[in-house]
C-alpha cells in the first residue's frame, strides 16, 4: 500500500471512529433529555455532519403513552411552526420569479373582505409590506395569544377552522401592537395571510403550490405533505402521538394550526434536509434572496428565520408548538432536528443545544476528521 492509499485508509478508519463515538454521545444525550422528561412518550432526532461523516437519526421511547411500539426514524409528526420557513421560502420563491415583491404592501394581495377586517381594526395596510409580515414586524397582533383560541381547541377538538374564523377572532380581540416596523411581535395571524396570498398568486391550494415551488422532489422530502390539502406520500411513515401535558391531541382536526403558521408533517430527517438545503442556497436560486431572508428582520427573526446561539455558535432555523426544532449552525456545518413528543416537556431548543455541543466537541477533538 503507498503513502497516499494509507494516508486514506488511517482517514477513513478514523471517520468510522469518531462517528461511532459522536453516535453514542448523541445518544446519550436523547436517552437522559427522555428521562428527564417522562411527560413526552418519546423523542426523535437527526443529525447531519458531513465533517464527520455523520447522518444520523436517533430515537428514544415509544410512539405514544398508550401503545409500546418504539418510536422509530421514520415516524413523522406534525411541525407546528417550523412552517413557517416552508411559507416564507414559497413566497420568496414567488419574489424570485417576480409574482411578488417583498416591498409590496400587504393591501395589494388581499381580498376584499380581508381588508375590511384589518382596516377596520386600524391596520394600515399600504403602510405594511411583505417583508414586514414575514418577519413579524408589520404591528400584526396573533389569534393565539391569551386563552380564548386554546379553550375553543380543547372544547371542540374536532371543528373545522377558516381563515376568516382566524382573521376574524384576532381583530376582534386585539388591537395592533404597534406601527409597521416598529417592533417585533410574533404573529401566526401574519404567516395565515401570507398561506392566502401564495395560494392567490399561483392559483393552487398552498400543499401543493409550497411542494412545487421548493421542489420537494429534486430535495427528496419524500416524507413532507400539508396535512388535509394534499395526499400523504406513500414513502412518508406512520405517524406518533403529540401531547399538550397529558392531553394526546394527535387527532385534533388539523385546521386549527393549517393555513401557513402550521400545517406541515414530516420525518425528522425530512425536517433536517430541507433547513440545511435553504440555509446551503440549494432551494432558494438567487444569493441575493437568501440573504433578504437571513439578513431583513429583526436579531432573533429574519425572515422565516430565527436566529440564536446553539453549543457557543450561531445557528439559524426554526421551532414549533409541538416541541420541534430545525436548526443549522453554518460554523460547523451541523443540522440538527427533531421531536419532544409533548409540549410542556422540556424545550426542544435546549435539546438542539445539548447536540450542537456534542458535534461542536466532537468537531474539535484532534482526532476528529476534516472535510
């Protein structure tokens, strides 16, 4: 064997190693946050290192409180939030092919009932754009705030929501919060608007025109479906049991949290290839628009991006309701995803943290291989 064939086999041996030893760090990791956390049922995560050689999804505990079967790689779960990335690339895409303008202001894509409403809770609308909906900065209040939304949930868990229903209990609640652009205010209320307007731009229901749009094919999100507006994929695996504190709302009609705030199921793996496409500019297919996206906003919230420090780095991606998370820290080139299979466990964000730190050291350690 010459020098250069040894040289790649130490390297690869050494590949093989470390990622066996970051796997059952990791591990670690998702067996101790379930134990602590007995609420959730389970716990599923993915991570991707290519510096490690690592694509990796790990499981702890079963797919719901009341049935034994082990939670396994390719359950799929609904990702609340984390949405809103989905919509906020679908609109962009829409910028890039010059449908929409992220300056235009937010009147101009509303229907007419739609703006009655919001004018007539003193929004003004040629004043708020797109780019401030996006990055919840347009004054919006949120439909979910307080308890009103929540108890209407829980008391008919199977009623089936509009848009109008949701744009007509926010401005009957809440006032706006504030001029556009003067502060950040998280609004679901905003991203509903936005699921209409890409479904009015392209004619389409917003599953499919999101599907197109991102081209879920060319990324191979063969486990990614809008729940009730398109087929589940024959490819995509069964689904797990979510929980809000002892309550298994995996049942609850799914029009509650549907039209762009929400409304997405998925694979853990799914979850993580897709964030690590964007934030790699494979979805979006000019520079210029993905730095719109991560560079407009506010610090914490870009647009359709959070922005946070994970493991003593930055990382930008999303978290949802149900306990998910989607994060890709561009230092080390790690994503990491996954599931809480219950609310008010532990906050997913300190399990991303809690992974992000292992990859970080692991990434560091002398023995560790380089891309």
């Amino acid at each position: 064997m010459n020098l250069r064939a040894t040289s790649l086999f130490l390297l690869l041996i050494s590949a093989t190693a470390a990622s066996a030893g970051i796997v059952g760090d990791l591990q670690t990791v998702v067996d101790r946050t379930l134990a602590e956390n007995p609420i959730a049922p389970g716990i599923v995560v993915h991570v991707t290192c290519p510096g490690l050689d690592l694509d990796w999804t790990g499981t702890a505990g079963t797919v719901s409180h009341d049935d034994p079967t082990p939670l396994a790689a390719n359950h799929t779960v609904r990702i609340a939030s984390n949405t809103k990335t989905y919509t906020a690339a679908a609109m962009l895409r829409l910028v890039e092919q010059g449908r929409l303008g992220l300056d235009d202001p937010l009147g101009r894509h509303l229907m007419v009932e739609e703006r009655a409403l919001l004018a007539g809770d003193g929004y003004d609308l040629d004043a708020i754009t797109l780019r401030h909906v996006l990055s919840h900065t347009a004054g919006l209040a949120d439909h979910s705030d307080g308890d009103t939304y929540g108890e209407r949930i829980f008391a008919e868990p199977q009623h089936h929501w509009t848009r109008h229903e949701v744009l007509t209990m926010c401005v009957k609640l809440f006032d706006p919060v504030g001029a556009p652009g003067e502060r950040y205010k998280y609004s679901d209320t905003g991203y509903v608007l936005l699921g209409a307007i890409i479904e009015r731009t392209t004619g389409r229901n917003l599953g499919e025109a999101t599907r197109d749009l991102i081209d879920y094919r060319r990324l191979g999100l063969d486990a990614t479906w809008w729940e009730t507006l398109e087929p589940q994929p024959t490819t995509a695996g069964p689904r797990a049991h979510q929980y809000y504190g002892e309550v298994d709302c995996t049942d609850f009609h799914p029009s509650f949290d549907l039209y762009g705030g929400g409304g997405l199921v998925c694979d853990a793996r799914d979850l993580a290839a897709f964030m690590r496409a964007l934030l790699a500019g494979t979805v979006l297919h000019d520079e210029a628009t993905l730095a719109a996206m991560t560079g407009s906003g506010t610090p914490p919230y870009r647009l359709g991006l959070m922005c946070m420090e994970l493991g003593g780095s930055l990382a930008w991606g999303h978290q949802g309701f149900w306990n998910t998370f989607a994060f890709h820290v561009p230092s080390l080139d790690v994503t990491v995803s996954g599931a809480i299979l219950n609310h008010d466990a532990v906050n997913g964000r300190h399990l991303a943290d809690a992974l992000v730190a292992e990859m970080a050291a692991a990434l560091a350690a002398p023995t560790a291989p380089r891309p």
